[in-house]
C-alpha cells in the first residue's frame, strides 16, 4: 500500500472505500448540501495546524486525518486543541487493529470504519475525548463537498495517488500544485489503486477545474487544481465536531443537525 518512494517522510495507508449498511448519509442535512457553496473560500489569515501524527512512519493518515480535521475546527473557532503523535497511533490502533511495534500488522484503514470507531468510542487528544458525527457524500458532488468545508470546517477525503503524484524534488519536496498535467519526468499520471490515501480538503480559490484547493497532509498543506482531486477521488465525508464547531453563517441550521444526529443514531444502533 505504501509507497517506497516516499518511504522516508510520507507514508500512505488508505485502503479501498467500503460502504457498511446504514452507514449515515450526509445527505440527511438536505438544506446544507443543496445550498450553492461559495464560489471561493479563502482562509489564508487562518492557520490550520496540521501535524504529521505519525504519518511519517506509519500508515495512520486516517488517524492523522480525523486528528487534524479536529485541529482545523479550533483554529477556526479562535483556539487550538492539543494532539500527540502517541494519541493518533493508539487511535488507528484501535480502529484498525494495528499492534504497536508489529510493522506487520500496519495495513492501513478503512475510513468509514475508522469513522465508526470514532463515532462509537471517541477519538482520546490531550485532556479530553471527542465524539464526531460524520456523513458519507457523493465523490462527484464537488459543490457538497465545497459545503462541507465552508460549514464544517473541511472534507475528509479518501483519494488514489499516481506515480507522479509522489515526485519529489532533489530537497524532497512534493510538485507545488498536484494537477493531471504533469512533466513526463514525475512519472505515470494515473492515479493506482494502491496508493490510497486519506487527506483533507481545507480552503479553495475558485470553482474551475484549473482553480486551487488546499489539501492538508503529511503536516503541511498541498495546493492541488480541482481536475486533479475529481480524478484522483474516491470517497468523501463529512465530520462535524459540536464541541468544538463555530457559530457561522455558514454552519448548518438546527434541523439539519438534527437529521445528521438522528443518522448516526440509526447507524450506531444498527452496528450494534
């Protein structure tokens, strides 16, 4: 799953999007999705803070990923909440099984059971547990997911990366702006199925396919066009932290978050 080239400082560890019966929808929040998201986002005076949470070494960017989903909605809120690297492995351990000092056991995860074990059992940062409700969203419903970031803070994405994606320069340093035209020189443009990933989608420029998103992974951000992530893609979520959420224009209305509660109750009680 994991990729050598990028064995040293980057590691991969998103596996095939699944689906699991009655996992919660977020189209259950029908007035937030239908809305027309806004044609640019930018959050350039706002610093998300992602942290690498051990994503260096091991495959938990679905750990790291619901780590730094909860970082993005402090920094917007005002504030910043505190999470370790020893707190994102115990979390992908848990929710995938990982063994702590077992490589072999480091395959991965399933985000919508990643999801489901956060949902269920919380997700342990410094001095307290938080608990997200989440919703699964169409990968080909870019104004959703444009929603999802203006009103939930980001979107928590599953994508597959291709060779060229992965190319480094001599200082280590990914390609400025991931896009589907690339050098022949970075490699093969298309993306592999055994390269998933799991990342964030923060702040975007504009809605063309040429205009800038900005993914959050591996500790930084990543400019990336919008035809790069409709290709790359394959699954999206939205996770939504009611302790932490800001009061916004753009926040969803109460009925929606009713509906989002009363999805994820259905699903839970079904799981169980």
């Amino acid at each position: 799953m994991r990729n050598r080239k990028l064995a040293q400082t980057r590691q991969l560890g998103c596996r095939p999007a699944q689906t699991r019966p009655g996992q919660p929808s977020i189209s259950a929040m029908r007035g937030f999705m239908a809305r027309q998201a806004p044609a640019c986002l930018d959050r350039s005076h706002i610093d998300p803070a992602p942290l690498l949470l051990g994503n260096d070494v091991l495959g938990d960017c679905t750990s790291a990923g619901i780590g730094n989903h909860i970082r993005a909605t402090s920094a917007l809120g005002g504030f910043q909440t505190d999470i370790t690297t020893a707190q994102a492995v115990a979390f992908y351990s848990r929710s995938t099984g990982y063994v702590p000092g077992n490589p072999g056991t480091d395959n991965g995860g399933v985000e919508v059971d990643v999801l489901t074990t956060a949902l269920r059992d919380g997700y342990a940062v410094t001095n307290q547990t938080l608990f997200p409700l989440w919703g699964s969203a169409d990968p080909g419903d870019l104004n959703g997911m444009r929603n999802i970031m203006a009103g939930l803070s980001a979107v928590y994405l599953g994508v597959q990366l291709a060779e060229a994606d992965m190319w480094e320069d001599e200082t280590g340093a990914l390609a400025p702006v991931w896009d589907t035209d690339t050098p022949a020189s970075h490699g093969d443009p298309t993306p592999d199925p055994r390269n998933g990933h799991c990342l964030l989608g923060w702040n975007y420029t504009g809605t063309a396919d040429t205009d800038i998103v900005t993914l959050l992974t591996w500790g930084a951000k990543q400019r990336a066009t919008w035809r790069w992530l409709r290709s790359r893609i394959m699954e999206a979520h939205a996770l939504a932290w009611r302790q932490l959420q800001p009061a916004t224009g753009l926040a969803p209305s109460g009925q929606d978050w009713d509906a989002l509660v009363s999805a994820n109750d259905a699903y839970l009680r079904g799981a169980a």
